[in-house]
C-alpha cells in the first residue's frame, strides 16, 4: 500500500462467536456435553491467532476474566442524578 491509501491504518476486524440455535452468546449450553468440541475449537482458533486486540462486553469480561474476583464496593454511594436514575457521564 502506498502511504496515501486511505486503508493503510483500517484495524482487520474479525467477529469470531460461538452462539446456540436461538442467538445467544452465552449462557449454560456453553458447558454442556453437546457443545463441549465447538467451544473448544472456539478458543483454540482464538488462542491460534494471536491477535492485537480482544473486545467482549462487560458480562463476559467479567465471568472469563475476573477469576471470580468481585470487588466489594458497598462503602461507596451510587452516582444518581437529581431524578435518582444512573446517567452516562460525559467530561468536558
């Protein structure tokens, strides 16, 4: 690619899934014995690419990578707004 291309910096994005039938992503069917071979093919092609990047939602992140670490934040008070309803924060 020449150093004008207006490709040459696009990441190469892949979207690598395991769902069941109905659509989901996750949930117990990814530990039953039917589906034990698919997931293990998933994360070994996901192991085998040796990607520069991972992107997974919270729920995930936190189920496959906390290690079951919860945090305990009970001595801090909930960020609410002046109707009590959690807000998106955006810094100017």
């Amino acid at each position: 690619m020449e150093k004008g291309d207006s490709k040459m910096n696009r990441p190469y994005i892949i979207c690598h899934m395991v769902t069941s039938i109905d659509g989901k992503v996750t949930g117990d069917f990814l530990f039953t014995p039917e589906c034990a071979e698919a997931t293990d093919i998933y994360y070994r092609i996901n192991r085998e690419r040796r990607t520069d990047g991972f992107i997974c939602g919270r729920v995930t992140m936190e189920g496959s990578f906390t290690g079951g670490f919860y945090p305990d934040l009970s001595r801090y008070e909930p960020v609410r707004c002046g109707a009590g309803i959690k807000t998106d924060h955006i810094a100017l």
